[in-house]
C-alpha cells in the first residue's frame, strides 16, 4: 500500500469510529427519553392529594430506582453500539 491508501483506510477507521459514538449518544438519549416519558405518564396516573408523609421517602426511593435503571441500561446500550462500532472497525 501507498501513502494515499493509508490515508484513506485511516479516514474510513476514524469515519466508523465518529459514527458509532454519535449512533450510541442517540440511542442512548432514546433510552433516556422513553424511560423519562413512561416515569411521567405513570406520575401523571398518581394522586398526590393522596400521599402522606410516610409515602414520600417510598415515593423517593421508586423515582431514584427508576432513574438509575434508566440510566444503567443508557450506559448499556452506548457500550454495545460502541461495541459494534469497534469490531466492524476491526475487522475492515
């Protein structure tokens, strides 16, 4: 190989490499998004006339679980993509 084809191999290499982070923040801020409206629609469901105060540190606990979940399977979903970008990256 000459100069240009590395030059070009490496510009395909930084190409995916670019792709795939970019195609993993989206996904990820889906997963965020959906897990953020599904948490609101069932907080739109609740009564909060009828809490007390005992209910509230549940309550707390319920939201900080969900949105560590949320959040865990975020992480998750960007690693894979970054992943997959990986291995096409190598395998080319």
């Amino acid at each position: 190989m000459n100069g240009d084809d590395d030059l070009r191999w490496k510009y395909k290499l930084e190409r995916i490499r670019k792709t795939s982070h970019r195609l993993g923040l989206l996904v990820a801020a889906f997963i965020v998004v959906a897990g953020l409206l599904l948490m609101a629609v069932d907080a739109a469901g609740l009564r909060f006339a009828d809490l007390t105060l005992p209910d509230i540190p549940i309550l707390a606990r319920g939201i900080a679980i969900g949105l560590g979940g949320i959040v865990l399977v975020a992480i998750a979903a960007y690693g894979i993509v970054r992943a997959i970008g990986w291995s096409i990256s190598r395998s080319i």
